[in-house]
C-alpha cells in the first residue's frame, strides 16, 4: 500500500501514541485519505483539482489561448463563466467553474525589454520558474520572488504573490503596466498614467476585471545572490532579528 505525505504524518503520529491509546490509534494510523473526486463527471467532463486538491471542477470547456484576440473570443463567446487558470497554486475557489477554462500557459515568453531601463513586457502564462532564466539572458531580474517559482507570472500577481525581506514588497509592486482583456471593453492598457483607476485596482485582481495578459515590469540588473541556511535557537534568532533583516536582503 502506498501512504501520502498526509497519511504517513499520521501515521507518525499514531505510533509516537500507540502506548496511550493502543488499538485505536494504530488502527487509524492505517486509514487511508479520502477518495478524491471521479476523473470524469457524469456528462464525461474531465476534472480540473488545484495542486493542493482542495479545489475542484468540471470544466465544459478547456481552452488554451495563444493571442490576446483568441483571449477576447473566449471571454466573448466560450461557455460562460470563463475562469483563467495559471498553475493552480491559490488554495482559493478562484478557478474552479462549469463553463469555460482558460489556460494562459499559450500566453508565455518575454516580449520586450529595455536595457536602459531594466524593464520588461512578460506574458501573463509565464511561469515565474521560467521567467527568471529568461530575464538573465537580457540582463535582468526580479528584484523579489516567493519561494515557490512554480506559479505563472498573471495568476502571482493576481493574488499578491510575496517573497520575504522587510524592503521588497510583494510581486504585483513591479507592475509599471499592464493589459486586460475584457469582454466588453476588448482589451485595455493600463498603467499609473493611462487608466490609473483600473491599474491599481487590477494589480491584485482575483480575475475580477478581466484576464490579464501581459504586464510591464519594473526589473534591476542582474546579480547573483548568496544563499545561507542555518539552525539556530528560537531565542537567539528572536533576539537578533532587528539585525539580521538589516545584514541580509531576505530574512
């Protein structure tokens, strides 16, 4: 029998109380997780399930847009409602949908880029993963990332992705612009000059605007960073820490 990462901390769990409580804890230190949704529904729709698995439906319709205009067309015409999807790395009930998913993955690359500066045009379906090689090759990096680069670049700044350090704000701060497909207004160009009010509220969208599907960043050159991993007490890292996040960019 194969045991889940979640089944095998029971069943860690179990063992270190079998003294206590006998029979009983061993007995659910063997339960298996939960069967999880069918694969296929009842009108044979595929399952769509988010990486934690919390998260699930059965989408009428998977599309895989490669053009803005192909973005429109879905947004206009495909079963509604029309959910875009990225790496489905949000534990929220933001995808899931009966009607329409719409993969940004087509969406993904960088488009431009100034050298002077340091900025530049990333499709939204860009996984951050990708993008930071991508960006080296120009001179380029993000001046912060979360820990997980598995996320696409529309969908981490769409729930205000963050990495840590107590001066590098969260990802969707990079924006400089940015574009929305809509169905009713087609697509809009954004930025804190041309329709600020739709750029600040849609950095951190939750898909309420509209799909977005490329953004201007506002990158630095590229530099190499030193990674330290050490085990330290509780009590002196609390005590050291106004320091530490001083000394070091992330902490």
């Amino acid at each position: 029998m194969t045991l889940s990462r979640r089944s095998l901390l029971a069943a860690t769990g179990a063992t270190v109380a079998l003294g206590a409580v006998g029979v009983t804890a061993r007995k659910r230190s063997l339960e298996r997780e939960p069967p999880g949704p069918p694969l296929h529904d009842g009108q044979n729709r595929m399952l769509w399930r988010n990486w934690s698995g919390i998260e699930s439906s059965y989408p009428a319709l998977r599309a895989g847009p490669a053009t803005d205009d192909e973005v429109l067309s879905l947004l206009r015409d495909g079963p509604a409602p029309v959910r875009a999807v990225g790496a489905g790395h949000s534990f929220t009930a933001l995808v899931p949908t009966n009607g329409t998913l719409l993969s940004l993955d087509g969406l993904a690359g960088i488009v431009d880029h100034d050298a002077v500066t340091h900025q530049a045009t990333v499709l939204a379906g860009t996984r951050l993963g990708e993008l930071g090689a991508a960006l080296a090759t120009v001179g380029q990096c993000m001046p912060n990332l979360p820990d997980i680069n598995k996320q696409s670049l529309g969908g981490a700044i769409a729930t205000a992705t963050h990495g840590s350090g107590g001066r590098s704000p969260a990802l969707h701060a990079q924006i400089v612009a940015m574009r929305i497909a809509t169905p009713a207004l087609g697509l809009v160009d954004c930025s804190r000059t041309e329709h600020p009010e739709i750029f600040d509220a849609a950095r951190v969208g939750l898909g309420a605007f509209g799909v977005v599907t490329r953004c201007r960043l506002q990158n630095v050159p590229s530099v190499r960073l030193l990674k330290r991993v050490e085990i330290r007490r509780t009590d002196e890292v609390i005590e050291d820490w106004p320091a530490l996040r001083e000394r070091h960019r992330n902490a």
